[in-house]
C-alpha cells in the first residue's frame, strides 16, 4: 500500500501534533476531532480533594494527562494539593501522564507497564485495607474500579470524574464520513470506545451506519485498548492492529507494519 489515507479523530488539542506524527511515518491523513474534552464537577470531587489533604488517600491514580489539567484548575490552592498529593502513592497511567504530573511537581511512585484495567490491578495486587483514588473521564471503563477492588482486601475504592467527552459538530466528522463512503480512506485509528460511538453516531445522523461498517470490515482498522475493540466488535466491526502499548504512538509504529 503506497502512501495510505487514515483517518484519525482525536481532540482538537492533539490534532496537529498526531498529524505531523503520522505524516513522518509515510501516511496521508484525514483528521476530524470525535470527541471534545469538557470540564466537569461531580458529587465525588470534593470528597476526594479533602480525603488528598487530610493524608487519608494511600494511592491516587490519573488516567490521563487531562485529568491533572482538570484537577488543578478546579483546586482553591493548587500548591498545598500538590504537597498533600507527594505524601501519597501517585499511579500514572502513560508516559504522557508521568510527565504532565512531574511538570506540576507530583511525584510518581509507580507506571504500569500494562495500562489495561487488569495490568493496573495487578501492580497494586496487595494493597490491603488501602484507600484508592481513581481520577479520570465520566466514560471511563467500570471494568477498572472492579478490578481495584480486588487487588487487596479492604481495599476502599473511590472514583472522581474531572471531565466528560461530548461530540463536537463543526462538519468536520460528516466530511470524515463522506470519505469515507466514497473509499478515500484506506486505515481507520480508534483511541477510545467514545470515538467508535461517535464516529457511528455521526454516520447514524447521516443514514450512513450501515454503509460505515460495511467500509470498516474492508479497510484496515486499529485500536488503543480491549474497550475499544470490544466496541467495535459490537458493531460487527473487527480490529486488525492493537498495539501492546495502549499509546497513540505505538499505535502508529505497529499500522506502519502492517501497512508496510
């Protein structure tokens, strides 16, 4: 295959970065965001923030680089927050979330090298009668608070979502379907369930579903996580490339393999 389309729908923010990204590794790309990062203040937060300072969490955990941005800009005094986060076990989930959490002066203690909901159990595997934070989107995958609470016994586990996903509508994501249809498109990049869900609510919007499908079981399709493909696969759709890093890189470095 010389120089194939994909298509990628990540958020805005991270857009032009993977798309320079994918342009050095021979791919043409089409970009249009599915998802779109929005604050948000659940009734778990502010628990979780007075559990931080009064020294009662053992180990917290971020999923993601977001999630630090969306916990900090909600925090009265960001700095003591810090200092509190430093006298607990922090768990980042990712390089890009160990070095957004070490650019704010936290300190990571640990990085799984599995970043699926069983890798992450398995490395606090005996932690009893430990308090565990979990700080992360409003879609992420239940599948990992059931998993902490069976990593030790006693485990109290808590969970906080700082920010939720939503579809953005700007007509970017029809053209991406219309592309599509027309066979523009030879790799489709899935980096999360919301984006199989949005990128087929937009195809539903447009009297396309079936079509979409039927182009994603022809074409090469990939995906970051178990989520993901299990999402797909309730589509009908298979996944051909997950890499066993769940990054957007290794992602990349293992379709420009296939595609080779």
């Amino acid at each position: 295959m010389e120089k194939p389309v994909i298509a990628i729908m990540r958020p805005d923010m991270h857009l032009d970065s993977s798309v320079a990204l994918l342009r050095s590794h021979g791919f043409d790309v089409i970009a249009a965001p599915m998802i779109e990062l929005r604050d948000n203040r659940d009734s778990n937060f502010d628990g979780f923030v007075e559990r931080v300072l009064a020294c009662e969490s053992d180990i917290v955990i971020f999923t993601s680089a977001n999630g630090i941005a969306f916990t900090l800009q909600k925090i009265d005094d960001p700095e003591r927050f810090v200092q509190a986060l430093n006298r607990a076990s922090v768990v980042a989930i990712g390089s890009k979330t160990k070095r957004a959490l070490e650019t704010r002066g936290i300190n990571v203690s640990l990085m799984p090298d599995s970043y699926s909901s069983k890798g992450i159990a398995e490395i606090l595997r005996g932690t009893d009668g430990k308090t565990v934070e979990v700080v992360r989107s409003a879609h992420g995958d239940p599948a990992l608070i059931t998993e902490l609470g069976r990593s030790g016994d006693g485990v109290e586990v808590h969970e906080t979502a700082v920010y939720r996903l939503v579809l953005p509508d700007d007509g970017r994501q029809q053209r991406m379907i219309e592309d599509a249809l027309i066979g523009k498109i030879d790799v489709f990049a899935f980096t999360s369930a919301m984006t199989v869900h949005n990128f087929m609510t937009v195809a539903r919007s447009m009297g396309a579903e079936a079509g979409i499908v039927d182009i994603l079981c022809e074409r090469v399709v990939a995906a970051i996580g178990d989520p993901t493909a299990d999402v797909l696969s309730g589509y009908g759709v298979s996944v051909d490339v997950m890499p066993e890093k769940f990054t957007f890189r290794d992602m990349i470095d293992a379709l420009q393999e296939r595609v080779e």
